[in-house]
C-alpha cells in the first residue's frame, strides 16, 4: 500500500479509473468522474483494464467504474474478470450499466462489484455511490448501525405488521395498502409509516397506489449487503407526500435470488427508519416467510371463508408448528365476513375457526365493488369512499396500532 501514500503526494494521482469499451459511449460518466475527481481518474478498455490491475499503481486505486451497455454481451467474461481481479485487490468497484438484465447484473455483483448505477446517471448519482464506496463495508451492511433519521436515537425500532394471504385473491394487498394509508393519516402525531411489497413476483402494491415499479428495487433488494440510508430511502416512492412504499421491481424476481439475509436487513433498514412497517406478503411460504415473522409485532394471515382458505391455513399452522416457529404472532382475519344478519354464514365462520382450532382476530366486510375500483384508480378507499364498511374497519384497525406506536414512543422517551 506505499505506493498509496507516495501517489496521493504526486499533483494529480490517479485515484479511479473507468473501465468500459469506449468511455466516449458514457458522456455523461465523463462530466460526472471530472466533478467527483477532477483531472485525478483514467479510461481504460476491458483488456487495458487487466493489464493496469497487474502493475504496482493500480494499488493506489480508490475505486475503478465499470461502464457497460447492451452492446457488452460478448465482453462479459472480460468484464468478469475485471471485476474478479479488482475485488481480489482490494480494489471497489462501481458497476455502471445501461439496459442490463437482473440476472447479469446480479451475478456482477456477486463477482465483486460494490455498488451499482443505472445509466443515464440520475443527477448526483455518482456521488452518492463514490460516498456510499468510501464507507466501511461492515458499517454500512449493518441496518441497525444505520442514524435513524426521522426517529429519535432512544426510540425503539418500528413496530412491523405483516399481512400474508392464505389464498389468492383474499385481500391481504387491500388490507396492507389501505393499512398503512390509514395509519399515515391518523391524524397529527401520526406514525411515520412504510410500505414494503415483499410479493416480489405478483406484487400489486403500485398498482393499488399507482405507482411506478422501478428498477432501482432490484438494486436495492440485490446489494442489501452495502446499503445505506441513502439508498434505501431514495428507492422508496412517496405517495400522496405521506407514505413511503417500496414496491415490487420492474421485472419478476427470481424468488430464490433473495435471501433471508436481504429480507432482514431490508426490514431492520425500515424498522429503523419508521415508527411503522406494514409488509405485503406473498400467498406462498419461501425461504425468508421465518425471517419476516421473525420481526412482525403481528402476522396477519387473510383467510376467506372457503375451503382453499381453511386447507391452506392448516397447511400453514403445521409448517409452522414443525419449525417451532412463533405461531402466537399470527392474527388470524376473515375477509368479507359474513354480515351480522346472517346467520348461516356465521354459524359457518364459528365452525370453520373451531375445526382449525383458531379464533378470528379480524372480521373484515366485503366492501362492495368500491373496493375494487378504489384498487384500480390507484387509490386508498379513504380517497374515494369515505363511508365505506371495509374502510371502516381497517380504520379501526390503524388507529389501534397508531396509538400503540404513540404509547411505545412515550415509554421509550
Ligand atoms: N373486503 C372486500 N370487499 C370487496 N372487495 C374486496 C375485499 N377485499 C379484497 N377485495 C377485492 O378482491 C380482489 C383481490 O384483493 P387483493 O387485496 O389483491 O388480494 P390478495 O393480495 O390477497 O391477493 C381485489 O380486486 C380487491 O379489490
Ligand atoms: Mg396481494
């Protein structure tokens, strides 16, 4: 590491390089390496690359910024080894690509790369990744470590409310999303909350609220190792400048390409941010369902009252059972109960509850085709169906777990 100490002595060392087939195809690297770096970075092509890495000045390199676009695909074991070597170094490395596929860019990242960009470079983007490279690894891959933003540093980590539906179509989306819209507007000292669609293939969250799927989730969801703060507040979308969400990723993700790890950090990151977490799950038990109950205050399993719903309940309380998993923590909720007049229905929810020896926490009203219409304008029920019954009781739901989040907050003071 001398020649390190000796370069930074010298005018103008060369502190990072960018990597790419030709760096005139990423003008905008070029502004951006000149502002973060002034005259002290290189361009070097793939095979270039190789050979600087070998020679003793590379060891002062700070960071090398691999540039690709979909013209690379030929290039990619090249580009392969570049990373390979860099990373064997000590060197980071900042991916830059433009139109590459999840799965190539996965498998990037696990070669070494530290940190990706999207290109076109969004404004300040580079700067935010050389400050986010420059931190300690170990630091920064601890949420908990993470300043905790919008919450005092003596309060205790949110509170996390996980909503998983026992068959398709049970309302576990409508519950979550209006939830955690209801909980937002519990009135003035209402919770700070987060959104988080973990139904990574299906999720329709930013279809409920009209937002984008952007492929900054992928990012995120693929690099939780080196996130921060930074990067996991700037992938979260506002809606209605109250609710931060973090939606499903642009394309459909493999499930298995996420890991309980990523699923923790990313929950502990919002826990540490938000005084609430509301999680959208998906219908199927994977890997991380353990990690996610785990965190949950409340697991909230969305039932109807069917047979597929029953079926998949007591599929769900073995599985449970035979891992010694915290079954307590599930609420159970059945979704368009039956009215207080009939009886038949009634009767029938008390059997079904008694067969699987559950109780239901919740009884949710089928609100009509309001609801369906409020998920397809994008919008929460609240926004266009104020008397609604559903809404009604998802209201009552949010104001007992805002004021629980305002107790705890008062406790921890
Ligand atoms: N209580 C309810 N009353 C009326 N419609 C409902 C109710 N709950 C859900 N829906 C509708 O059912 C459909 C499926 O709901 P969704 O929340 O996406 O289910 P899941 O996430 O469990 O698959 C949506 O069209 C939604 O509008
Ligand atoms: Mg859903």
């Amino acid at each position: 590491m001398s020649s390190a100490n000796a370069n930074s002595k010298l005018p103008a060392p060369i502190r990072a390089c960018t990597v790419s087939r030709d760096v005139q195809n990423f003008d905008l690297l070029i502004e951006d390496m000149e502002l973060e770096l002034g005259e002290s970075w290189g361009d070097l092509t793939f095979p270039s690359a190789m050979k600087y890495l070998d020679q003793p000045e590379a060891r002062g390199l700070e960071f090398i910024a691999v540039a690709i676009d979909d013209d690379d695909e030929s290039n990619i074991p090249i580009i392969e080894a570049v990373i390979q070597r860099a990373s064997a170094l000590g060197i980071r490395v900042l991916l830059i690509a433009e139109e590459l596929g999840p799965i190539a860019l996965h498998r990037l990242l696990r070669l070494g790369a530290s940190d990706f960009v999207p290109y076109p470079l969004p404004e300040g983007a580079l700067h935010d990744a050389v400050q986010r490279l420059r931190q300690p690894v170990m630091g920064s891959a601890l949420g908990a470590q993470q300043p905790r933003g919008m919450m005092a540093p003596n309060q205790p980590l949110g509170a996390v409310y996980a909503v998983h539906p026992l068959a398709g179509g049970s309302g576990a989306t409508t519950l979550a999303v209006n939830l955690a819209w209801e909980i937002a507007n519990s009135g003035k000292t209402a919770p700070s909350v987060c959104l988080l669609d973990l139904d990574l293939q299906t999720g329709s969250v930013s279809t409920y609220l009209d937002l984008a799927r952007t492929e900054k989730v992928y990012e995120l969801l693929s690099n939780t190792a080196v996130m921060d703060r930074d990067f996991f507040m700037n992938t979260l979308q506002t809606f209605n400048e109250k609710l931060k969400v973090l939606t499903a990723a642009a394309d459909m993700l493999p499930l298995d390409l996420i890991t309980p790890d990523d699923i923790e950090r990313v929950i502990k990151m919002a826990r540490s941010n938000f005084d609430i977490v509301i999680i959208d799950m998906p219908g199927t038990v994977v890997q991380w369902t353990e990690t996610v109950l785990n965190e949950a205050d409340a697991y909230y399993a969305m039932m109807e009252l069917d047979m597929r719903s029953a079926q998949n309940a007591l599929r769900l309380i073995r599985a449970l059972k035979a891992e010694a998993l915290p079954l307590e923590k599930i609420q159970y909720v059945l979704n368009r109960a039956p009215k207080f007049t009939d009886l038949s229905g009634k009767a029938r929810a008390k059997r079904m509850a008694e067969s699987l020896d559950i109780e239901f926490e919740l009884m949710l009203p089928d609100g009509t085709l309001q609801v369906t219409h409020a998920n397809d304008h994008g919008l929460p029920l609240a926004e266009i169906a104020q008397k609604n019954p559903l809404l009604k009781e998802i209201r009552k739901l949010a104001l007992s777990i805002a004021t629980a989040a305002r107790d705890d907050n008062r406790a921890a003071a």
